[in-house]
C-alpha cells in the first residue's frame, strides 16, 4: 500500500505522510512531517476575560508570530524497516524550506 498524502489532524499538531507500507512483511518506507498546530484564539479568550489588555497583546503577538513558530516547530523524519522494530531518522530542515500545506482539510474518496 502506499501513500502521497496521508494527513492526520490533532489538538497539538497535524501529521503528514508519504510513502509505502508492506502489509505482508509489515515493513514501512515513510516521510513524516509533524507540524504544530498553534492556536491564537482560545487562550486569548482566557487572558481576555482576566485583564483584557493582556488578552489583547497575546493575540497580536500569536498572530504574528504563528507562521514563525510553526516553522521552527515542524519536524520531518524518514521511518523505514519493520513494524516491531522501526527505525526513525530526523531529517533537517533547510533554513527558509516551505512547510509543508496543511490548512485545506483532506479529500474523501467518493463510493
């Protein structure tokens, strides 16, 4: 089986794959690319609803800063070998590299 955009959303990051995975010998050959996710709003709301000034200026400086954050914050691994036993290798990310589109949410197959 394989795969060029596998996509899993959670509460503190989002997942991206690619690659191919043998069923049969229960091996894999994947890129993995886990980006955080950072949200502006919901703490803001809290620190609004203490001191509004507060509230404010954390969600400027979140939303400036969130692409930057993101940046700094995603990581890229190669996992290969068998499933008991893999074997995860953190690939660097060049300075400036685009990360990878995760805004659009994924597409289902129609039946």
């Amino acid at each position: 089986a394989s795969t060029n955009n596998l996509r899993m959303r959670g509460v503190q990051a989002a997942v991206l794959m690619e690659g191919q995975a043998d069923i049969e010998r229960e091996t894999q050959n994947l890129r993995v690319v886990v980006v955080p996710e950072i949200n502006a709003g919901t703490a803001s709301l809290a620190y609004a609803a203490i001191n509004p000034a507060v509230g404010l200026g954390t969600f400027l400086a979140q939303l400036v800063l969130r692409k930057p954050i993101i940046a700094a914050g995603t990581r890229e691994f190669r996992v290969t070998g068998p499933w008991a036993d893999p074997k995860v290798d953190r690939i660097e990310r060049k300075p400036g590299e685009p990360i990878p589109e995760i805004e659009s949410p994924p597409t289902t197959p129609k039946s």
